[in-house]
C-alpha cells in the first residue's frame, strides 16, 4: 500500500502514541471533573475527581486507545481466517486499562499481567507489527513466534501469562526485587474476576503486606469470568475490600481517565512505603473470553449492545475532547483513519515474514551458557541438543 507524505506523517505521530512521551510545562492544563462514582475507596482517602491534562496528553489517550481497538478488530479478522492459531484473547471494550495505566507511570515501573495482553504489551513499547506476528506465529513476534496471544514481552512487561492467578506472586516477586534494590519503582500486577478466588492471589496480599512492598494488586473486573458471572462466582465480588489490611479503590475501568487518576495516587502510595494497594477497575468485553466463545451464551445480545453505546472508553474520550473543544471532530476522524492505515501497513508486513524453522524447536529453552546434557529422543538414535 503506497502512502502520501503527509499520511506517513500521521502514521508516524500515531506510532509514537507508544513511546512514552511528556507534555512541556507550559502546556496549556484543563480541569475535567470525574462524576463522583467513578473512584470508590475502601479504608483509605480517595484521590481527587480533579483531573488535570493538556490537549496532547488527552489526544495521545485517545490515539493509542483508537490504535488498540484497531489492532484488536485486526487480529479478529485474522483469526477469523485462520492466519491466527490457537489461543486469542481480545481486550476489545478494555482499552482505557493499558492507556490510562501507563498514562501514570515511567519505563522504570513495572507491569505483568494474565491474557489479554496485546495492549499492555504495545503500551509497554511493543510495536503492532511485533504482536500481529507473534499472534500469527511469526519468528518476528515478540517471543519469537513461539508464545502466540498469551506470552507477549516488553521492556519492563512481563506478559501474557497463561496460568490463572499465577502471575500475581510473581509480580509480589518483581516488587521485592524493587524494595531490596530500593529502584524506587512501582510494580502492578494485574489478574481477572475469575482469578480473585485463587488461593496463591491472598498469599502474595499477606506477603506484600507484611513487608510493605511497592505493589499494586490491580483486578480487571470485566463482570465474566469466562462464562461465569462475578455474583455466581464469588461471594463478595467487591474485590478492592477483599483484602482487610490492604487498602483499595474501586473506579470505573471504561475511563481512562478514571484509571489514569487513580494508577497515579496508587503509585504515589505504594512507592512511599505505605505497603501495598488493591485497586478493581470495573471493566467489560465486548467479545467472549476468548475467540472460541461467542460471548452470547450467558449474556444477551442487548446487554452487549448497551456497554458499547453508553460505556464504550473510546467514544466517552471522544465526547470529553469535543465537549471541552480541545481537538474538532474532523482532527478526531483524522486520528481514526489514520490508525486504520497504520495497523494495515503492520498487518500486511507481519503477513510476509517467515515462520520458525523446525531446529527452532532446541532454541530459547535455557539462559546462555546454562544449557543442560543432550537428551535422548523416543528413540535410542534420537539425541536432542537443547540451547
């Protein structure tokens, strides 16, 4: 696909929306009022509903949410037409999380999280091209076309990971680590509704509490966990008071602002050795758990249509930006195409690269220089050299 000049501009501008960027201080701030349900405190005094940004920081959010759903919409397809194997699970109607999330936080802070990571990974630094291939299996994908949807890795992102609830200690892990070097950074670990009730998720609240480490527990509340509701699932689905020696906050997870408000004072918080924190970011998707649900068997059809008209993130962005006349509608439409072209031109590149070569198979198993003995196939002849 040729472009004109002025489009690779827009491309470019739309690319950069996921490298971490600053608004000077003489910026222009305006002041957008958050409605007073949308952060809910538990044993502790809740951040401002006074939210401060500039233009470009309002119209950076909303490029990398546009550029997210696009790349979602993207890999659907993909998927659809059998280019995608496997596992795929889209955060489609999840957007604001990974855009508000690092919104409040630097690189040196650090994220991990369960599936549904494609946008915490692009967020991260991750490029669309580099997740569109590791989706399809691409040995130019992130883990090299070997860990498809669920295993996805940036600097300071430590996936994608498949076992449900499992990387919440591992998060507590990566926050010791900070405590003991004294980086004076932030860790957030992310896990679902469905992976609350997991025994190993209140091991690691005891364990961060007791050492005060600079942790924040945040749960995705997307209502379902797989096909099962919260309220039949859990006999308190009020996640942020899980906990009663952690404090929490519950927010309206469709806003990113929202989020970003409250990601920035749960940093602050933990990051001034107060111990840990539990936020629960009320959330939901618009497809199924993953590409093999249709979403529509333990939820009507009205329900889904009523979350997209009236909490969709991108469009209640939208109508924020146009409300305070910080950026006109055209500008906006812009943006949107121009995010249309730009996850094309990622599509179609990732589209020509090669897959892994079989000897791949023996490759990325050990750190360098602690590879183990050869190992003997099914068959006495068989000698593998694992690297």
């Amino acid at each position: 696909m040729r472009l004109s000049e002025a489009s690779r501009l827009a491309l470019r501008q739309v690319r950069g929306a996921f490298v971490r960027t600053y608004a000077s201080t003489s910026a222009e701030l305006t002041t957008i009022t958050l409605p007073e349900d949308s952060i809910i405190p538990h044993n502790i005094e809740p951040p401002s509903l006074e939210v401060q940004v500039t233009k470009e920081e309002v119209v950076d959010l909303y490029k990398q949410m546009v550029t997210i759903r696009r790349m979602e919409t993207t890999a659907d397809g993909l998927y659809k037409s059998k280019q995608i194997r496997g596992f795929c699970h889209l955060c489609t109607g999840q957007e604001a999380i990974p855009v508000g999330l690092e919104a409040a936080i630097t690189p040196d802070d650090h994220v991990i999280t369960a599936y549904r990571c494609h946008g915490f990974a692009m967020v991260r630094g991750a490029t669309p091209y580099q997740v569109l291939a590791e989706l399809m299996g691409k040995v130019t994908g992130l883990s090299r076309g070997k860990g498809g949807s669920m295993h996805m890795f940036a600097k300071n992102f430590y996936g994608g990971n498949g076992i449900v609830g499992a990387q919440v200690p591992v998060g507590t892990g990566i926050a010791f680590t900070q405590k003991y070097l004294n980086t004076g950074a932030a860790t957030f670990a992310l896990y679902g509704d469905g992976a609350a009730n997991q025994g190993q998720v209140f091991e690691a609240y005891n364990m961060s509490a007791l050492w005060k480490l600079p942790i924040v527990y945040v749960c995705e509340n997307n209502l379902y966990g797989m096909g099962t509701s919260a309220n039949r699932s859990s006999a308190n689905s009020k996640y942020y008071t899980r906990c009663e020696y952690i404090p929490g906050l519950r927010m309206n997870g469709m806003d990113v602002l929202a989020v970003r408000q409250a990601c920035k004072f749960a940093k602050d918080w933990v990051t001034a050795e107060k111990g840990p924190l539990i936020l629960e970011m009320v959330t939901y998707r618009y497809g199924g758990h993953s590409m093999s649900d249709p979403g529509t068997t333990y939820r009507t059809r009205e329900e889904i249509s009523h979350m997209r008209s009236a909490n969709d993130p991108i469009t209640g962005l939208r109508q924020r930006i146009l409300d305070h006349n910080l950026v006109s509608d055209t500008e906006l439409k812009q943006i949107e195409k121009d995010a249309r072209s730009y996850i094309e031109e990622e599509k179609q590149k990732a589209l020509k690269d090669d897959f892994p070569s079989p000897s791949d198979l023996y490759t990325d198993v050990y750190l360098k220089g602690s590879e183990g003995k050869p190992l003997r196939g099914r068959e006495r002849e068989e000698i593998f050299y694992f690297q």
